[in-house]
C-alpha cells in the first residue's frame, strides 16, 4: 500500500458513509449501502444479502449493476449456497481473485453474467449478523486488494450503523402512530361518548314526560339509536387500540356484506351492532364460521318466524365470541324429530366444536333468539 492511496481512500471511505447515513427509511438506506459500497471498492457488481433471523439463508438481495432483464433470465435470487453460503457459516471477510477457483463455487445459473474476482464482508447490527455485502469484478485491476478490503469492512461497520438507526426511526414513527391512535381513541371516548351519553339521559328524562305516545316512541327509538351509535364508537374506539393486532379475519366487513346480501330475501333488514375488538380476536377461520352461522340464523328468521324487526348482535368480550340473532315472530315451535332440520344441528355442533354451545329460545316479548357463543381464541 502506497501512502498517497491511503488518504484518499479514506476520504472515499467518509464520503461513502456520508451517501447512507442521510436516509432514514430502511430500504432506501439498504439500497444506498450497496450502491455506495460497490463504487468504493470499484466493483463492477455489487451485492447486500439479507439473513433470515435464524441466520441459514438469504431473504432479500439487493443488488447493483445488473439491470432487470439480465435479473429476470437469471431468475431467482440466491438464497446463499457456495461462496455466499461460505459468510452465512462464518461471519468474517473473504477475498478471491478468482471465485470458480474455491472449492465451495459450483457456478452460476444461466443468464448470469461472468463474474472473476470477489470480496465480502458480513455486516453486523448490535453485534449481530445483518446480513453480507458482496462485491465481484473489480474494475481497474484484476483482483480486490488488502486496502479494498479493509476499506469495506470499515465501510461495513457504519453501514451497520445506519441499519440500526433506520429501524429505530422505523419503530419511532409506529411509535408515534401509536399515541395518535391513542389520543384519538381517548378524544372519541372522552368527548364523543360522553355528549352522547349526556343526550341520551336528557331524551330518557323527556320521555317520562311526553304524554303523546307517538311522539314517545319517536324519543325511544332515539334513545335506542344513540345506544347503537355509543355501541359503534366504543368498537371504533377498540380497533383504534389494537389496529396494530389486526388478525386479518375481517369478520366485520363479511358480516356486513352477508347482511346486505341476503337482506332482501328477509321481511325486514336486519340492525346490526358489532361490540368489542372483533377485528383484532376474530381470526380468518372464526370469521368463515360466523358467516355461517349468522346465514343460517337468518334463513331460519326468512322462513320460521314471520318475523317484522330482526336484530343482529356480534359481540366479543373478555371471554367468548358471540352471534346473537333475535326476532319478534312468533317464536319457536317444537318440532316433531322428523321435522328437524340440519341447521340448528349443525349450529350446535359448529358451537360444541369450539367449547362453546348453541341455543334456539322463546324471547320474553315474542319472538326467537338464537343464540351462538364460542369462547375466544388465543
Ligand atoms: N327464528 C325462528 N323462529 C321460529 N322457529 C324457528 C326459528 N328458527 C328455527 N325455528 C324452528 O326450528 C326448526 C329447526 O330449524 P333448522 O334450522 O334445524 O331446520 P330448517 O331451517 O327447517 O331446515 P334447514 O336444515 O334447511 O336449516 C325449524 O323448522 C323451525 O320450526
Ligand atoms: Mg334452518
């Protein structure tokens, strides 16, 4: 190593890190990394291999120098056998003039461009394994040198630096996004539902005094609908607390359209109150199995109860799932065992299935409920 490369390499090695550094999202900061890392070792491609957290194979591969058709002959990305393999076993630099000379190379897939000489280096977070920079082709001479590659394991080092501060900046702002869901989440309970409330007590208060009973049953309902509208926010409110433990199910969304759906097949649309953190607890499967139950709770309204208000009622709390349909027809008959049907039956299995259990009931003004209850997943 001649004196005069030394100070200018390191000026190379400072400005390198200055282009990553700037950055704080976490692919951007990665693409940089290996773009930077490429030009600093005049490499003519450049490699940054992602380890899977139990650190056996490579998840992502960001490359540089190979352009997206020559990406698309080759096919899939390495998942880390041979030369790559060889940083993934142990984490430590390894240069070679020429890698179809190691003993590990077993070649490349076709399309690949020819590749001579190699350097990698692993590059570490907080001690660990992140994953390898590879670069291949050095430019202008027929091998990666010594300074080369103490120059990208320097290089490597505030790259890994950069790694943690992107994902901090990461967690930070789902940090942030958090306590403004919060602070929303507590305006909607402190503010809403309180006015809410304050209107439904002055209506309940009116309503002892209201002698026209036309007029009564107009505040009633009121009051009903404000006791739904409290309902729906506080399940706002719930999701707007465990958005981040969204399960995916989307229960909420298929009910809704199974309401829609068959509602016209039914003598009234049914109300619908949705209560508790159904989105984060119901998961895909309890959501298929809710669909279910709520179409045949409501065939069995559309074709037994002659029924005219019909009220849907999915409610998740500490302990249990559950699916509560009433009606206000004539309520349940007894039926000879040959006349049963298989929906109640298979209600109830679908029900005992989960530790949980099923009931068809007379309500006490008339009508049916029934009623499904499953205890909630873990
Ligand atoms: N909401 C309801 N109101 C009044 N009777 C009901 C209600 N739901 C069910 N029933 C009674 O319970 C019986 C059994 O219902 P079940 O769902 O098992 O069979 P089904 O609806 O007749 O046929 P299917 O096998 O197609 O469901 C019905 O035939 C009906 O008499
Ligand atoms: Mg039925």
């Amino acid at each position: 190593v001649d004196g005069s490369t030394r100070p200018r390499s390191f000026r190379q090695l400072l400005d390198a890190v200055m282009t990553i550094g700037a950055d704080l999202d976490l692919h951007t900061v990665l693409q940089h990394i290996v773009d930077a890392a490429t030009s600093l070792a005049d490499a003519r491609y450049g490699a940054l291999g992602i380890l899977d957290p139990d650190r056996t194979y490579l998840v992502e591969f960001l490359t540089v120098g190979i352009d997206e058709a020559s990406r698309a002959r080759i096919g899939d990305p390495p998942l880390g056998h041979g030369i790559l393999g060889l940083l993934i076993a142990e984490p430590k630099p390894i240069r070679l003039d020429d890698l179809h000379q190691h003993p590990d190379s077993y070649g490349f897939p076709p399309g690949h461009p020819a590749m001579r000489s190699f350097l990698g280096v692993p590059v570490m977070v907080r001690g660990e394994v992140f994953g390898n920079l590879y670069l291949t082709d050095k430019r202008s001479a027929p091998a990666f040198s010594e300074e080369d590659e103490e120059l990208l394991e320097g290089f490597a080092t505030a790259a890994g630096i950069a790694i943690d501060n992107a994902r901090l900046h990461a967690n930070l702002s789902g940090l942030a996004l958090l306590q403004e869901r919060e602070r929303i989440a507590m305006d909607l309970h402190d503010t809403v539902i309180q006015q809410l409330f304050a209107v439904g007590l002055s209506l309940q208060a009116m309503l002892r005094r209201v002698e026209d009973p036309a007029l009564g049953a107009r505040l009633e309902t009121a009051v009903q609908d404000l006791d739904a509208t409290i309902k729906q926010i506080r399940t706002t409110i719930f999701d707007l607390d465990t958005a981040a433990k969204d399960t995916g199910g989307d229960a909420r969304g298929r009910i809704l359209a199974l309401v829609a759906d068959v509602g016209g097949s039914l003598p009234a649309s049914p109300r619908l109150v949705f209560d508790g953190p159904i989105d984060s607890v119901v998961d895909v499967a309890l959501a298929d199995e809710l669909v279910v139950v709520l179409r045949e709770s409501l065939s069995n309204v559309a074709r037994h109860a002659q029924a005219s208000r019909i009220d849907v009622e999915v409610t998740v709390d500490e302990a249990s799932v559950t699916v509560c349909v009433d009606d206000d027809g004539k309520g349940p008959v007894l039926q000879p065992d040959s006349h049963q049907g298989s929906g109640l039956r298979n209600l109830s299995h679908r029900a005992l299935r989960r530790g949980g259990s099923f009931e068809l009931s007379a309500r006490a003004g008339g009508g049916a409920r029934q009623r499904w209850t499953v205890p909630r997943p873990t």
